[in-house]
C-alpha cells in the first residue's frame, strides 16, 4: 500500500486549503484512515480520522475547523482545512491501518505564515 498526499503549501492565516490522500488500494477498505501531523519541535498527533464503518474523530485542536471526508468513485481522502492559524503549521501525513498494519504517506507541508 502506498499513501501520497497533495494539497499543501504556504498559507496566510485565516485562509483555508483542502489536502488530498491517494492511495494504491481502495481507501474504502482501510479498517481506519485519517490524517496526522508534526508541527516542528513536536510530536506528531492525530487530526482526523475515518473508519470503514463512517466513524469519524478529531484532534481537540481542530475540532469545528477541520473536516475529513472521502471521494469513493476518485478513491480520495480529503481534509478541508479552514481558518487556519500559525499553531496549524506542520507536515501533514496520510495514514492507514488495515488488518493491523499501519502505513504512512511522505507527508505534505502546510506553513501558515504572513
């Protein structure tokens, strides 16, 4: 299984941008799919998540601003990023789990700066 994101780039605050995850198998079959991210300096803690049942979780830094969502026919994972904020700079990663084997894209950045 291989992740590869897009979508990232330099970004003002208060401006939004969507991130995109492809995958080489079918995002639908993924027990769990979702997004990760590292600030600099910092651990890398989960943003969103999507299970293969619908359920969904966010990090409590991102809740009300973050959406994931999944384009089935594109075989996409999205994160709509909204009103962001300098705290939101980071490397974004796609992440899966299935039959409890955890892969990782290379990551995507997103700066927030003016």
């Amino acid at each position: 299984v291989q992740l590869v994101e897009s979508g990232g780039g330099l970004v003002q605050p208060g401006e939004s941008r969507r991130l995109s995850c492809g995958a080489s198998g079918s995002i639908k079959s993924f027990n769990l799919i979702g997004w990760y991210r590292q600030a600099p300096g910092k651990q890398r803690e989960l943003v969103a998540s999507l299970s293969r049942s619908g359920g969904i979780s966010y990090g409590d830094s991102v809740k009300g601003r973050f959406t994931i969502s999944r384009d089935d026919a594109k075989n996409l994972l999205y994160l709509q990023i909204n009103s962001l904020n300098p705290e939101d700079t980071g490397l974004y990663y796609c992440h899966a789990l299935l039959l409890a084997v955890e892969y990782w894209g290379p990551g995507t950045r997103v700066p927030v700066s003016s």
